[in-house]
C-alpha cells in the first residue's frame, strides 16, 4: 500500500521553477533517500510533501486521502477535519532541530500531542518518557534546549516527531548542522527506526549511509528527478549527471 503519492508536482518561487513535473510514491515500511546537489530542491519537495510550502500543479495524496489537487487551473487543499487527519500522517524532522528554547525536553515532546490530539496527557507523559529512553536521553527529561549537544537536541527532535505517532517521518538533512561524531549519534537512531520498520524520506547528503539504509533513493538535480531505483542501481547509474555528482564529492 501506498502511503504516500506525489504525482506530476510542480513548485516555483515567483518566475523560477524549482520543481519540474516530480512524481514518486512511497509505500509502507519503505526507506527512501533523496539525494543530490544543493539547490536541487530536494528540501522544497519535503516542505510540499509536509505542507509548509503550497505546490503550483499535481496532487499529493496520503492514504488515498487528497491532500492536495488541480482543479480549474489552481491547486485546492484539503481543509477543516480532513487535513487535520492528513497531517498526523506524517512527522518532520528539521535539520536545525527546531525545539521550542523555552520547554523542557519532556514539554517539548509532550505539547503537540496534548495540544493538537487531545491525547491523556498520563498516556503521552508515559509515552514521551519511553521514546527519551529509546534515545538514549531518558536522564535529560527536564533539562531546556540549551543544556543539550546538537546530537541530543537532534535526538529529541526524532523523539518529538514520533511522539504523534506518525506513519512515514520525513527527514530534512537531519545530520548536517552537526559535526561527525554528533552525526553518528543520529545516524545510529535512524538506523534502529529502520530496524523497526518505520517508513521514512529522508533527505541527506550521507551517501554511504543513504547507500547502506535505503530501499530506493532518488538522485534529484535542477529540480528534476535523474535517477531512481536501488541504491546500487543508482550508484552505479552511468547517467552524466549522477557520475558527475558522485566525482564532486569524492573529491572532496
């Protein structure tokens, strides 16, 4: 099953077009990596998948609900209770983390189920306090922001995510505002995500672990997908663009 479409998006900003005619699904306990240049618009197709940018053309569909469609020449978003109900399919994960300064690590994951579910706040408490323990932050529950590395302010970003129990978790970059041994720390929870068969998108410029983790990856440029399929399919594609790419980083 299908728990995400996105079919024929496009996106621009003003008169520039950063996202041309883009069609993918995703299905259920799936791992997809996108993978590419910066400026590709590879983090523009997350924030359309997510909702926090409007697409110009196409339709984006979770669980065969419309989320989003053409219709007379405009693109028509579903409203009221059914977009609610669209958007606790999903949970995003920022690469800057964006963690609420003010809350304690608890609150932070706390508040949104609370808040917007209406969930009992013993259940959620109970429930926050197990997915801090799966991250290894069970001793950091009422420390702020600030005390935490960008590792651990990472991890509780993943934490926060999964506390509404999403089914797909996009990933934004997740590890490149870290250095490399805070990168392992995040890696290391997305790997064990991975192992309970969440369903994931997750942009990033980690090739090896995007090579290591994913059941399909999408090599994306100039707002175009170029290639898609396995990642050994992809990383041994003989398309010029991809090689060209690929030779960019192991130059550096």
């Amino acid at each position: 099953m299908n728990l995400l479409e996105m079919n024929h998006i496009q996106k621009k900003f003003d008169e520039l077009m950063v996202l041309k005619d883009i069609s993918f699904h995703v299905k259920e306990g799936e791992i997809l990596s996108i993978i590419g240049p910066s400026g590709s618009g590879k983090s523009t197709l997350l924030r359309c998948a997510t909702m926090l940018e409007t697409i110009d053309g196409g339709e984006i569909i979770y669980l065969n609900e419309k989320a989003a469609y053409a219709q007379d020449g405009t693109v028509v978003y579903a409203k009221g209770e059914k977009e609610k109900q669209i958007r606790s399919y999903f949970g995003l994960v920022f690469q800057n983390f964006n963690l609420f300064p003010h809350y304690s690590v608890l609150k932070n994951l706390m508040d949104a189920p609370i808040c917007v579910q209406k969930r009992d706040k013993k259940e959620v408490q109970k429930q926050a306090m197990s997915l801090l323990a799966q991250m290894g932050l069970e001793d950091k529950a009422s420390a702020y922001p600030c005390q935490l590395s960008g590792g651990q302010q990472q991890r509780v970003a993943i934490a926060r995510a999964l506390a509404l129990n999403p089914k797909i978790l996009f990933f934004d970059e997740p590890t490149s505002a870290l250095d490399p041994e805070l990168t392992g720390e995040v890696l290391r929870v997305i790997r064990s995500l991975a192992d309970r068969h969440m369903t994931m998108v997750i942009v990033t410029h980690e090739m090896d672990f995007a090579k290591e983790i994913s059941d399909r990856i999408m090599f994306m440029d100039q707002g175009n997908v170029i290639v898609e399929g396995t990642p050994q399919e992809v990383f041994d594609s003989d398309n010029e663009r991809m090689r060209g790419f690929l030779g960019k980083l192991n130059k550096c």
